[in-house]
C-alpha cells in the first residue's frame, strides 16, 4: 500500500469506530433513563450467569438445532474477527500478512479461521432457509412485520458475503497461497481463478481486503438498528438478571412504606408530610419507558427477537394478542423514540402526547398475560417480558383504576369482606360444617 492507502485506512478506520462508540453512548444514555435499581448483589452467581448462558449459550442448546448452528456462528464470527488485528496493521503501515512470520502457529490459526469460516457459511445458509423456505411459525408472526423481518435476512446476507470475501481473499492471495500453509479451505477455491493473471488476482485479492474490512465496520455500526445489538448486550443482560426464583415478583416500595406506616401503631396517620418544591408524587406502575428500571431497558435493547418467548407464551398460543416479543420490541422502539426526543431537543425530552402504554401496548395485551413465567424461561439470553407486563398492570390497576371487571370484583370483595368471594365475612368457616 501506499501513503495514500494507508491515510484512506485510517481515515476509514477512525470513522467507522467513531460512529460506533457515538452510538453506544445514547444506548447508555437511553438506558440511564430508566429507574434505579441495585443489582450488584451475590457477584458470583452472576458471573456464572454471563459465563454460563451468554458465553457458553447454555439456554440456546435446549432447542439443538438452532442451538447448534448459532454456536457455529457465534464462535466462528468472533474467532475469525481475531484476524482484524492483522488486518489493521496491515492497513496502518502498509505491510501485508504481517504475523506470517510467525510460521506454523499462523498456519494453525488461519486453518482454524478458514474451516470455521466454511461452517459459518454453512449454518447461515441454513438459517436462511429455515426463515425463509421453512418459514419457522416464530419467524412470520405479524409482529415481525416489516424492518423487523428483512432485518433478520440483512444479517444473514452480510455474513455470507463477509465469510465469503474472508476466502476469496485467501485464495486469490498468490503470497500465501505459496506459503502452503493456512489454506486448508482456500486451496479449493483459488482453481476456480486459475486463468487469471497475477495482476489480475492481486486486483481481486485487494478488492475483497477492502471489502472484507469495510463490510465488518458496516457490519459493527448496523448492529446498533438491529436485534444483533445483543452480540454485545448479552453479556451485561445476564449479569445484571434477576437473580430472585421465577414467579416472585418485586414488592413496589412506596406500596410497602404505606402499609409500614399502617402498622406502625406510634405512627401519626393524620400528620401532613412537609412537601419541598418540585416533589413529584410517586408513581404506581409504569405508563412509559422512564416509570421502568435501568435493567428492563437494557433488556429491551438486548432483545434478539427469536420469537421463543412467544411461541412457548400460553395465551399466544391460545389465539390471544399478546406476543412478549413484541412487548419488548415495542419498549425498545419507544425508547428510540424518547431518545430521538432527546437529541432534537438539546438533551431535554419535551412531553409529546404519547406513552408506552396505549400507544405501543395495549391493555389488552396486558391482561392476557397468565404470568406464567413461560417467556422468562425460555428467553436464551435472561429477558423478562414479564416485569414490564406487571408494571403496567400496576400502573392501569393503582393509578387508573383500569383492570377488567372481574378482577375489580374481587379486589372489592378482598377490600368488603376479606376474600375473594362475594359473602359476609361471618359466612366465610361455613364450608367447614358441609358434610
């Protein structure tokens, strides 16, 4: 390369990681949102967590075959992206295979990087058709419609091109071609280019370099549109999960002070707390994104819209409206949305008439949730559709005073009579004395 390459490299270079850490700064923005919640506790168990279920996709293999091939690509994809280093060097300074000179140790990684490179593209074709000839019932589900599910093709299009490019520059690289060591895969394919001239296949062997690193910082900068942002998320997502058994749910703490007081026999019920300016009530539930916790939104970022909450979600299952995967694509797209506000607004978010709640996810959807925990379980990377749905149950019950009849029956009725049934609490040992 020349200096002007390498200057283009740099430029390039800096520009495409530039790009990159200015989008993860509002993803962290957007998730410092969300309310404050402690999750440093019992620091081991959650490191097994990450260890466990985002690094060795421990959940992923319950269902084999996906499990499998995403194992393929998840491995093989960060595996081979070791060869970046190379890369940028090269790119920098002008040099080509620079650690070459490492001798049968780089032969051993390229091979390494080759064949998995092979499977990658192998899986990814599967994949292909497993969304796109099968047409796998969680990968048509109307509420992938749309971005949603061309996104998932987009992905699979750019690592078929990336791996492709990955041996077709190998194989036209007439230098390590020579070497014969390496080009475990390459070997077969550099026939294919037998007729043509050396200029010629150093042309081609550039052009797929420059493709091949251009297309991976593309490929970095996309990931922030997409649901592959959990390539990166899923890591802190399972860190900082619930540690708590599936089905317990979180006590809300200004419920519990209430009751604190209530039974505080030395506490005054009639004395008038001392409001300071600009004291906002507390809220009861959550209506929008800001009501959550910092956690669920960093779940709904690292959403991968696999659909395996809602194809094991029961009132789905049973016709109902209700799709998890769409709960928390849903809060995702609100989130964007806040932040969009955000920045047009100089860092304040200006009220624009809209919530999560009504605007995205309806009461419907809400109450057909059985709280089953069904979703929470079989999310691969720890996601909880389940909180943000309890949330905003809370919020429709305390604050709107808004759940279906029946249930508002019988919260009258535990109110009236101390149970769920419609009788005078006298009445309530009765069944005792039925023979």
């Amino acid at each position: 390369m020349d200096y002007l390459d390498n200057l283009f490299f740099a430029i390039l270079l800096i520009c495409g990681f530039g790009y990159f850490f200015t989008n993860i700064k509002k993803i962290k923005r957007n998730i410092n949102l969300g309310i404050a919640i402690d999750r440093t506790d019992n620091p081991s168990a959650r490191w097994k967590n990450m260890a466990m279920i985002a690094l060795g996709q421990s959940k992923m293999v319950k269902r084999p075959v996906a499990g499998i091939l995403h194992i393929i690509v998840y491995v093989g994809f960060v595996i081979i992206n070791i060869e970046l280093l190379e890369i940028i060097i090269d790119g920098l300074f002008g040099t080509h295979r620079v650690f070459s000179s490492m001798g049968a140790l780089y032969g051993l990684l390229i091979s390494s990087f080759e064949i998995l490179a092979l499977l990658v593209l192998v899986a990814v074709i599967v994949f292909w058709i497993r969304r796109n000839v099968i047409k796998l019932k969680r990968f048509i589900n109307p509420d992938l419609n749309g971005f949603p599910k061309n996104d998932g093709n987009y992905i699979l299009y750019f690592e078929m091109v990336l791996m492709t490019l990955f041996l077709v520059m190998n194989a036209t690289d007439t230098h390590f071609q020579l070497l014969n060591s390496g080009n475990i895969v390459s070997q077969f394919i550099t026939p294919i280019f037998s007729g043509v001239s050396t200029s010629n296949l150093h042309l081609i062997e550039r052009t797929a370099w420059w493709l091949h690193i251009s297309g991976i910082l593309v490929f970095l900068n996309y990931l922030y549109f997409s649901k592959h942002l959990h390539i990166l998320l899923a890591f802190p997502n399972t860190y900082f999960a619930d540690l708590n058994p599936l089905g317990e749910l979180s006590n809300l703490e200004a419920v519990t002070n209430e009751v604190k007081l209530m039974m505080d026999p030395n506490a005054d019920l009639f004395a008038t707390p001392v409001a300071t300016e600009g004291d906002v009530p507390a809220k009861f539930g959550a209506s929008d994104v800001q009501d959550l916790n910092w956690v669920q939104l960093l779940n709904a970022y690292t959403c991968t819209e696999c659909g395996r909450c809602t194809s094991s979600c029961p009132a789905n299952l049973t016709g109902k409206k209700l799709s998890p995967r769409k709960i928390m694509m849903d809060t995702r797209d609100r989130l964007e949305e806040v932040g969009r506000n955000i920045d047009a607004n100089k860092g304040v978010f200006i009220p624009d008439n809209k919530t999560l709640l009504n605007d995205y996810i309806t009461p419907e959807e809400l109450w057909a949730c059985t709280s089953c925990n069904a979703c929470v379980e079989e999310c691969p990377i720890n996601i909880s559709p389940l909180s943000i749905i309890i949330d905003m149950r809370r919020y429709l019950v305390m604050e709107q005073s808004a759940a279906p009849m029946p249930l508002n029956a019988m919260m009258t009725n535990v109110e009236n009579n101390g149970a769920p049934w419609q009788y005078n609490q006298q009445d309530r040992l009765n069944w005792k004395n039925e023979s």
